[in-house]
C-alpha cells in the first residue's frame, strides 16, 4: 500500500505515481527533478516559512513578467542556468564555445539592414561604432547569405523596450552575409548596464551582496539553412565588470576588442563566427 509515513517514503511513492508518464523525455526529465529536488529539502531541512518564501519567489517572478520585461528568464539568468545550458548544448571541440545565453530582451523581428547601415536610429548619442567579421563554416569556408541578427543598450545601458525616448526597434537589427561571408554594420559603442533590479531577482541581488552591472556587450545571433543557430555575446575588453558578470555569461573566447581610433572619436570591432552543421532552430522570444 502507497501510503506515506515518513519523509523518506514520500519520494518513491511519488516517483511511483509519475511512472506511467508515456513520454519517455518528461518521464525520465520530471523524475530526475522530483529526485533533486527532494534531496535537495531534506539536505537543508526546508522549513514551512522558508518553504513559503520559495513560494513566494516563484510567484513573483511570474507577476513581474510581461511585454517589458522577463523575469523568469532574468532568474535563470542570475543562477547560471541560461549560461550552463547554452554551454553545455553548444560545446565546441576546439575549444570555449562561441555559444551564450539569450538573455531577457532579444526581440524576433528586427528591421532588415542592407551592410554597412547604422542600427541607432534615434539620434543616440555616443560613440561610434563600426563593426565587421566573417562568418564561416567548421571547415573555414565563407558562408554567404548567413542572417546576423544584432541587438544592443544603449550608452546609457537601456535597450529600446525599456526607454521611451528610444524608437521602436532601436539598436536591433538583422544583416545578410555577402559572396564572401562578410558582414559589417556601424552603431554607437555599448555600455555596461545593470540588469533589471526592480523585481525578486533585484531583491535576491541583494539579499547575496551581488552587483547587478553586466559588462558592455553586443548581442549576436547567426543563422543560415543547415546550420545550428549560434547566440552569441561579445564583451568589451576593457570592461570592469568581466570577472563579475551577475549571468556568468563571460568566457575568453567571447571578449572582443572594441578599439578606440587614433581620432579618439570613433571605435572597431571585429569579430567572426563560426557556425556548426545542424537544426536551424530559433529560441522563442522572451518578450514581443
């Protein structure tokens, strides 16, 4: 008889329960969570108060999400679950992979550029910034008609969604590959910025003397028909923030070098990709 009689007999009776699941994928996914998450009560004796704050934490993610702004994701992102997981689904055999998280403010649908255009389209002020690389297979081969997708904060350290003296679409932008693989666009130079601090994953921040400023960045996704989708960051060098990040989205091979001009008054940066072969499968967008 599955009855429960003690803390130890409560998982396997669920576990019991959830075996009749009859997709083998949820079956063995939702087993393994209810293990740990069990383990996981019992290892740090879960009181009923600190049991309804976890409650409590999770509901207000939920609220604090909306067309502005995902809390959920921004939670996963302040855990290192977005980064463990794009690591780990895009490891390259070479070396780090090229591969980081999402974040919480990509929008599909950005304007369509021809290269060479400026995606600041609100008189944002700042410096300039040119911006070009190749794109290229696993063999080095130029990969013409690849589709880099681009968006960024503001100097100020706000994305368009969050700023209303900002357009629509502002600092967001799609751009084609030529014959020989190249891509290059102009925009204002990125700064660091602090990640929403306005909701629970604000309080949590805190509540662990973390400070919420990522370093500057630009954020790239690149595709092309048979190939892997690649998200991809790159950070400024000379950021202080690179050792800190609160989403542990910083490895080596993403830092660029965003280099001022002998004028002083503009910046490069150039950077390649890389893509692998495999399903060309775009993440759902984490606010419209």
């Amino acid at each position: 008889m599955n009855i429960v009689t003690t803390p130890d007999s409560v998982l396997p009776i669920a576990l019991d329960a959830m075996a009749r699941t009859p997709n083998p994928r949820l079956r063995e996914v939702i087993a393994s969570l209810t293990r740990h998450l069990h383990a996981f009560v019992q290892e740090v004796k879960l009181s009923e108060e600190e049991f309804e704050q976890a409650l409590d934490f999770i509901v207000a993610i939920g609220q604090a999400t909306g067309e502005k702004k995902n809390e959920v994701v921004l939670a996963a992102d302040i855990l290192g679950i977005s980064t463990l997981v794009a690591l780990q689904n895009n490891q390259d055999p070479q070396g780090e992979s090229p591969s980081a998280l999402l974040g919480p403010f990509w929008r599909a649908n950005a304007p369509d550029c021809a290269c060479g255009d400026s995606i600041a389209r609100s008189g944002t002020p700042g410096v300039p910034l040119f911006v070009s690389g190749v794109v290229r297979d696993g063999q080095g081969r130029p990969l013409a008609d690849a589709m880099v997708d681009v968006w960024q904060a503001s100097p100020v350290g706000l994305y368009e969604n969050q700023d209303p003296t900002q357009e629509n679409m502002n600092l967001r932008g799609r751009f084609r590959t030529d014959a020989e693989g190249r891509y290059h666009f102009q925009s204002v130079r990125p700064a660091g910025y602090p990640v929403p601090v306005d909701g629970p994953c604000g309080v949590l921040l805190k509540a662990q003397r973390r400070h919420p400023n990522r370093p500057a960045h630009l954020h790239f996704m690149v595709s092309k028909p048979g190939f892997k989708v690649l998200v991809s960051q790159v950070y400024a060098d000379d950021d202080e923030n690179l050792e800190s990040d609160p989403t542990f989205g910083v490895t080596r091979r993403l830092i660029g070098r965003y280099a001022l001009q002998p004028d002083g008054q503009s910046a490069t940066l150039a950077y390649d990709f890389q893509l692998e072969p495999g399903e060309t499968k775009f993440p759902r967008p984490p606010i419209p």
